[in-house]
C-alpha cells in the first residue's frame, strides 16, 4: 500500500506521472468499481475512471489533504457520473457481482455459487432507493467510514448513518418476509 499522504503538500516539481502511475495502481480497481455500481455499465465505468484519472492529472496540485485520497478519488467518480447524467448519458445494465480476493482458492463449483449468491444479493440491492444503495457499498464494499461516506456525498454524518439504518433494514425486511434471494 503507497502512502500518498505527501499529495496534500506536493509542488510543482513532483513528477505527476510517478504519481499518477501510483494512484491508478493503488485506486483504480475501487474506482472503477464504484463507477459501474453508479452507472450500471461496464463500458461507462471505463470511460469514468478514464476520465478521472485524467482529472486527477490535471488538478493533482490542487489536493488539500484534507481527506483521504480514496475519499478524493471518490468524489472526483461521483462528480463525473453526475456530470454525465445532467448531459443525458445513457445508463442501463446488469450490476456483475464483485469478489474480494480470497487466501484459499474454492472449488469450481464453489467459485459458481458464491458468484450467483452475491449477484442474486446484489440485485436486491439494486432495487433499494438510490440513496440507500449507494451508502450500502460504499461502507460495505469499499469499507469507508462514516465521515468518508459523508463527505463524498455531502451529507452529514447523522444523514450517513439514518440511510445506512433504512437500507439495512429494508434488506432484513426482505429476507425475513421470506423474498428469496435467488
């Protein structure tokens, strides 16, 4: 893991590349990712964490530090696709279900399973209010706290947790009337 903590304080003379380079390395997957849970495309999270990255090129000196590069890269992501969607960008397709790398290599069989289980979870995500959905992954999937989450959002804290309490439990509601999640 690069420690990128020296950004907040970069000057002219960095070579932007090297960073760059390290960023897209570091980042790029998360970035992606979160791209494609917000436009629902592939090819779209393509061109957004294209276009990120080029941001992040160009504005690179304007980073404050005053949070995460993660939570930098994010709002950058989110500042994009909303860009896109107020210039009526085309957004529909089947969320793929994502996979955190595992020590142990599963069986075939298994590998099959788990994939259809997470998918068939994230379809049901995918049908909570927006607002809701996007909390769920950003906490759960990108593991960023509450203050992460709110500042890439612009919301408070108070409003990060009161969605993150009504998406999780809409999806109990859901399991306990017994909606099957396959």
């Amino acid at each position: 893991m690069v420690d990128f903590s020296y950004l907040g304080a970069i000057t002219e003379g960095l070579n932007k590349d090297q960073v760059l380079t390290d960023l897209m390395s570091e980042h790029g997957k998360d970035v992606w990712k979160y791209a494609l849970f917000l436009t629902l495309n592939p090819n779209s999270a393509d061109d957004i964490m294209q276009e990120v990255f080029l941001k992040v090129y160009e504005k690179m000196y304007s980073f404050r530090g005053q949070a995460s590069v993660k939570t930098w890269l994010f709002t950058i992501t989110r500042n994009v696709v909303r860009d896109q969607w107020k210039s009526a960008w085309s957004r529909k397709i089947i969320l793929l279900g994502t996979r955190r790398s595992q020590e142990i290599l599963p069986s075939a069989e298994q590998e099959v399973m788990s994939q259809l289980q997470e998918q068939n979870i994230w379809r049901h995500v995918l049908k909570l209010p927006t607002k809701h959905r996007e909390i769920l992954l950003l906490q759960i999937h990108h593991e960023l706290t509450l203050a992460e989450i709110a500042a890439i959002l612009h919301i408070s804290e108070g409003t990060v947790k009161s969605r993150l309490h009504r998406a999780r439990a809409q999806m109990n509601k859901r399991i306990q009337e017994g909606e099957s999640l396959e």
